[in-house]
C-alpha cells in the first residue's frame, strides 16, 4: 500500500505528472516483486516452496491494489 502512495506523492505534486503517466508510475509500483527472489531462491535451491507462495500471495493481493488505482486514477 505504501509504495503505490508514495509513488503517486512523488509522480503527481512533486514531479508534475498527470494523466497516463501518473497511472503508469503508481501501477508499476503496485505490481509485485516477489517473482525476482523465487529466481534467487531456485538459482540456489533456498527456500523454493515458501518463495512461490510468496509469489502467489502477493501477485492475488496486487490485484485488489491495482483495481483502487485504475478506479482512482484511470
């Protein structure tokens, strides 16, 4: 939640950007990460199973982010 925010604080008032830049910036900060450290975690066989439920749990919770961000700003 909080970096889609901050996104936005910096894209919109501090930086100028509006429309469909402003929306690019604060959806590509909402997507999830997870998906690089279950790389690491299978390039060096740590973890595997906790990092692909982390990859599914956080790829299901951006979803909701990005459907508050399409509504508010799209």
């Amino acid at each position: 939640i909080a970096q889609p925010v901050i996104a936005w604080a910096i894209g919109g008032p501090l930086l100028g950007y509006d429309g469909g830049d402003l929306f690019a910036i604060v959806v590509t900060s909402a997507l999830p990460t997870a998906q690089n450290v279950y790389i690491y975690s299978m390039q060096y066989r740590q973890s595997e199973a906790l990092m692909r439920d982390a990859v599914f749990i956080t790829t299901v919770l951006s979803v909701p982010a990005l459907v508050i961000i399409a509504a508010l700003l799209g």
